[in-house]
C-alpha cells in the first residue's frame, strides 16, 4: 500500500500505539501530522523513529478535547499541505478504579479527549473532506467500547460513543465519497497498561487465546489497510483486534 502524496494527521501519536501508526504510514510514504498534548520527548522520538525510516514528519502540541485548538491545527495543515486525506483519530485516556470514586472532573477529561475530541477533530476535517469529495477517517477504540469493562466504566462509555459515533457518520459521509471506520483494539502492551503487576499480566495472558498481549503494529496495520483503497468497500464497521479475547 503506497501511500506517497497522502497526508495523515495522527491524534495522540507520540506513543504507543498512536506511535506505531504513524510509523507504519510513513513506511508506506506517506507525510505524517503527529498531534500530541504534552509528551515533548516522546514526540521528538517519534520523530526520529520516522526519520530513520527515511520517512516525512512533523509534530503539532496541544489539546484536542478543545475544540478551537482542533480547528485551527486542521486549517494550519490545509494551508501548509493543501489537504488532509487521512484522520487517524487515536488520542485517548482512561482511569481505572471504582466507578464510585469517580468524579465529575474524571467524567469531563475522559470524555473530553475521547469522545469530544473525536467530534472536535472530524467536524473540522470533514468539511474539507466533502469539499474533495474523498477522505478516510479511522477511529480508535476499545473493546470495552462493546461490552463493558468493570472499573472502567466512564471509559468504557467514551469508546461506546465512539463506536456509534463512528458507524452513524460512515453511513452519513458515505455518498461524500468519505469511509469512517473503527478499531477496537484488546490488550495492547503499551504504557497504559504498565500499571499491571507481572500477576496481573500473567492472568489476564491466559485469558487470551492467542496467548499475548497485542502490540501497536497489529493495529497500525489494520489502519493503514482501513484507510487505503484495499478497504474501498469497507465503512461504518467497527474491527476487533483482540487476539480473540472477546
């Protein structure tokens, strides 16, 4: 899949699996917009991983649960590369504990990045989008966005939108010549997850059939192929990669 000539924007890329995506389109040539809120290192590595890969990068600070910064990041990369074909909608947050020690701020951030910021993001990039008539949208999920997960219910809510969010605005931007699609990844080995004690981690393994925890490639590739024409005929579907988990 050749991506050369494309541009990517890639919310909440400094890391993991955001990271892992967007080396993966720039392996496939194309020039990658990696937004972050506050990691300065981890996005200068990004930088450099996509450097070596002889890739194009550039990397864009701020907050995409604020609805004025995402609109103006959008429009400064429409002026510079002239287009956006491709929104990866990635950044996300979570809090794991009882939902009764969850508080309204709690229930304001997490929402905030996860689902308004989806809204945030494609409500600038879609106007564009259906000015040209084409555009891809991939937005990342969880698997706690189908069914629940105990001790975090306010994010298992916030990708629960996101999934109907994203199936509702395939079928709306469909005859726009715009796919929307979604990836709910499983347990994925990146930091959110380090919290885990080795017991932690030993258990929840053996809950899994293929055995291991997921990685950030088994979900960029399926973003890529998602937001090239191998998937022309492919919108509105949420994907499960959770190595059969669920």
């Amino acid at each position: 899949m050749d991506f050369h000539g494309k541009v990517v924007l890639i919310t909440g890329g400094s890391r993991g699996i955001g990271r892992s995506i967007a080396l993966e389109f720039a392996k496939c040539n194309a020039s990658v917009i990696v937004n972050y809120r506050n990691n300065d290192k981890e996005a200068e590595k990004t930088i450099e991983e996509i450097k070596k890969l002889g890739g194009y990068c550039e990397t864009i600070k701020g907050d995409i649960k604020e609805y004025d910064f995402s609109k103006k990041m959008i429009q400064y990369i429409i002026d510079k590369y002239g287009k956006i074909d491709v929104l990866i909608n990635n950044a996300g947050i979570s809090k794991v504990g009882l939902f009764i020690d969850m508080t309204e701020k709690d229930f304001d951030d997490i929402m905030g990045v996860n689902l308004r910021g989806v809204f945030n993001t494609c409500s600038n990039v879609v106007k564009h989008m259906i000015e040209r008539k084409e555009g891809n949208i991939v937005n990342i999920s969880s698997i706690w966005g189908g069914v629940g997960a105990s001790c975090e219910v306010l994010y298992s809510a916030s990708k629960g939108g996101v999934n109907s969010f994203t199936k509702a605005l395939g079928k709306e931007l469909a005859p726009s010549g715009i796919r929307v699609n979604g990836i709910q990844p499983g347990v994925i080995d990146t930091d959110m997850n380090k919290w885990m004690s080795q017991e932690d981690r030993k258990a929840l393994i053996d809950e899994i059939p293929i055995s291991r925890f997921g990685e950030g490639e088994d979900i960029a590739k399926l973003a890529v192929f998602l937001a090239s024409d191998e998937a022309k005929y492919i919108t509105s579907q949420i994907i499960s990669v959770d190595g059969g988990y669920i």
